[in-house]
C-alpha cells in the first residue's frame, strides 16, 4: 500500500513538473515573440532599442542603436563610450537627462548631436523611463533612439528660408497676414499691427479682419470690397489693390494690398486667404508733388510761351504790318516800273513774314483755347492747317466734359497739335480724318 502510495505521488510530481516546463516554455515563446514584434515595430520606425544600468554604466543596444552611433556588432557598450562620441556641446545635456529619469517615472525626452567615427556630425533623438529594480534585474534606463539628421537639416533650411523671407519683407516693407475662415483663425505679423493699427493683443479670431474692413476710406469701400468679393467668390484667385486707409493715429494712409485664395471649398468659395501689405503714402505723396511740380512746369512754360506770343502778335507783327502799308504807299508813288516791282515783292515777303510770325504766335499760345475752350481750339488749329496748304484736316467732336479744367485741356491741345504735326511732317499724306475726338481726348485725359 505504501508503495502504492508513494509511486502515485511520483507520476503526480513527474505530471506537475511537466505541466510547468511546459508552461515555461510557453511563457519563453510568448516573450520572445513579443520582443520581435517589438523590436520590429521599432526597426519599422527607424528606432533602436537600447538599456542603461545606472549603477554600472552598462549598456545594452540594438543593431539599429549601433548602426546610428557607428559600433560594430561585438563592441562593449558603456556610458563612457556613449559619452565619447557625442558632441562635446551636448555631453551635459545628455547626463542632465540621464540624472533627471531617476528621479522620475516620466518620459524624458532630448535631441542631441553625435560624432561618429569618421567625424561626421548626426542628430539623434532619445526617448527613455526609469524601470525600478526587480528580484533578478538592477534599475536601469530603458528606452528607444531615432537618427533625425534629415529631420534637422531640413528644419534649418526652412528656418534659414524663414529668416531670409523676414529679411526681404522687412526690407520692402512688406506685411504679411493669413485669414482661415473656416476654423476663424487669422495669422498677422507685427507689422500689418502696425500698418493697420492692430492692436498686437486683439488680433486673434477674425478681429483685424472686421478692424481693416471697418476702416477703409469712405471713397475706397465700396471698390474695396467688390475687388475682395470678386477673388472670394472665386472669379480671381490673386488681386492687387491701391486704396486709402483710415488708420486709427496716422490718419489717412495709402495702402498697396495683393492677395490671394490658398484654399477653396466645394463651392468655389474661399476657405483660406493670405496677402501683403505695404504702406505707400510716401510714394504717393512724393507722385502728388512730381505732379504739382510738373504742373508748375508746364504753367510757368505756357506762361513764357504766352508773354513771347504776345510780344509776336502785338510788336513785331504791327511793326511789319506798318512797314508793308509804307511800302505799299511807296509802290503807288513812284514812277518807275522796276522799282515799283521791287517794292511790291519786298512788301508781298512783308505780308507773308507777318503772317508766319501771327502763326507762330499762335502755336506758342492759342489764345482761343482760353477764350471758347479746347474744341473750338482743336478747329482753329485744323483749320489753320488748312489754310497753310499743307494737310487738309477734318475734326469731328462733340462738346467735352467739365471734368477736363484749363491745364488738360492745355496738355490735351499739345498732344493735338504735336500730332497733327507729325502727320504733316512724315505721313506723306494730302488728307486726314481727325474723327472720335471726343473718346481719344477723354481716355488721354484719364
């Protein structure tokens, strides 16, 4: 009975003692598939597994860890090793990281340089959290690390393209705003603050859209608007804009606004806008005063032209018409034939100089353009044309707006007769028909 006994014991421990090898291998098999899945998740990522033991400095590394770093396979890993092939700038930053896990079960987190061995330069970023220790492992640093090297090159090429892009819109004075109307966000910079009299704290939402909206010049609004309805509703996608700005301590300001639709929803309307601005009223007020002092010019040249026309017409054409009456009155006295000849061919040269000097007069100042306006001018000048033999003109015209005052209409009669001179002197033609006056003569003076 004993033996009995004792052989049942026997085949139930051989039972249990399988059961548990059994058992362990299962549990072997689970963990090891669960590190390789792991550990090719991580090699999917890019990422290379790698632990840390605080007390001794040793570590553990992945392939991949190795590969970034550049250690051959069978190289013993230590915090010294890793120590000596970082940059020497980002040493304490890594040992700073190390230290402040063990004090924390948070992640920690940091982006530092490498140097390899053939001294070339990689950014690695490392991820890890502190394990406590267990019955059969110490505490250590566990965690994963990424070669983001591309990642930072292509950062710096984007800050360094920011930085340019800055420069050249500070440089042309240039501000810069994006509008998102579907999530109702508006990006500005400091200078469209500044241009539209923003203040920097309220410009978020939609705000410095309805402050810029609000502020347009009474006279501009309207043309305004219509130009930003036309590129919202989609008939433009870029628009550029000159109009007046009522800015909230400058007063009135000229702006320069281009802008355009980034993104459209399905209806074709805009979703996202962006722009420049830029502030021209030194510009325009600097084309203001080329004007006026064109303006000045051309007045204080007319008014030369006017003195010297007067002198012609009141002086020197008296003056020869009074020597062709004497020598008329000579030519009826004398009794000889040939000298009679000789002073009516003297006295016809009279007459014609007299009247190229009153024609000449009146080219440097048509004194009809002042007293009955520009198209009975304009039909003087043609007739006067006419008369000389030159170029037979037709003028065709009706009555001209009020719009154009006594300096276009000066400058309009200039660019006339500057024209019909042209065409006398290299049209090689007999005739010309100066019609649509009214339509050329309004579009010059726009």
């Amino acid at each position: 009975m004993d033996t009995l006994l004792w052989e049942f014991v026997m085949v139930i421990s051989i039972f249990f003692n399988q059961q548990n090898a059994l058992e362990n291998k299962k549990t072997r098999q689970a963990l090891q598939e669960s590190e390789e899945r792991v550990r090719f998740a991580a090699g999917a990522a890019g990422a290379g597994l790698w632990t840390l033991d605080y007390d001794t400095g040793a570590v553990w590394a992945s392939a991949e860890v190795r590969s970034i770093f550049g250690f051959q396979s069978n190289e013993s890993i230590n915090l010294e090793l890793l120590k000596s092939s970082m940059h020497p700038e980002d040493v304490a930053l890594v040992l700073g990281a190390i230290e402040k896990s063990r004090a924390t079960e948070d992640l920690v987190e940091i982006d530092y340089r490498i140097l390899r061995t053939d001294n070339e330069v990689r950014w690695v970023t490392s991820r890890g959290r502190r394990r406590p220790a267990t019955g059969m492992e110490p505490e250590r640093l566990m965690g994963a690390s990424i070669d983001i090297t591309n990642r930072k090159l292509a950062e710096e090429v984007y800050r360094k393209g920011e930085v340019r892009l800055q420069s050249a819109t500070a440089i042309a004075g240039l501000a810069f705003y994006e509008v998102n109307f579907q999530t109702g966000a508006t990006y500005v910079d400091r200078l469209f603050c500044d241009i539209c009299g923003v203040a920097i704290e309220r410009h978020q939402g939609l705000h410095a859209v309805q402050f810029w909206m609000e502020r347009l010049h009474e006279n501009d609004r309207e043309r305004v608007l219509q130009v930003r309805e036309e590129m919202h509703g989609g008939a433009k996608d870029v628009v550029s804009i000159e109009y007046r700005y009522v800015h909230p301590h400058r007063g009135i300001r000229w702006l320069q606004h281009r802008a355009g639709v980034a993104q459209r929803d399905d209806g074709g309307r805009a979703i996202v806008t962006y722009g420049v601005l830029r502030d021209i009223t030194e510009r325009r007020q600097m084309e203001a005063d080329m004007r006026d002092l064109s303006r000045r010019l051309i007045r204080a040249h007319e008014e030369e032209r006017a003195i010297l026309s007067r002198e012609l017409h009141d002086d020197v054409t008296q003056r020869l018409a009074v020597m062709a009456i004497e020598l008329g009155r000579a030519e009826l006295t004398t009794t000889d034939p040939q000298h009679a000849e000789a002073l009516s061919t003297v006295r016809e040269g009279l007459v014609r100089l007299s009247e190229d000097v009153h024609s000449l007069a009146y080219q440097l100042h048509p004194s009809v353009l002042e007293e009955l306006g520009l198209c009975q001018a304009l039909q003087a000048e043609c007739e006067r044309l006419g008369r000389s033999g030159w170029l037979e003109v037709l003028l065709e015209a009706e009555p001209l707006s009020d719009r154009i005052g006594r300096d276009e209409a000066l400058c309009l009669f200039r660019v006339a007769q500057e024209a019909l001179n042209n065409v006398r002197r290299h049209a090689c033609t007999s005739s010309s028909k100066w019609d649509r006056s009214r339509h050329l003569l309004m579009e010059t003076s726009r």
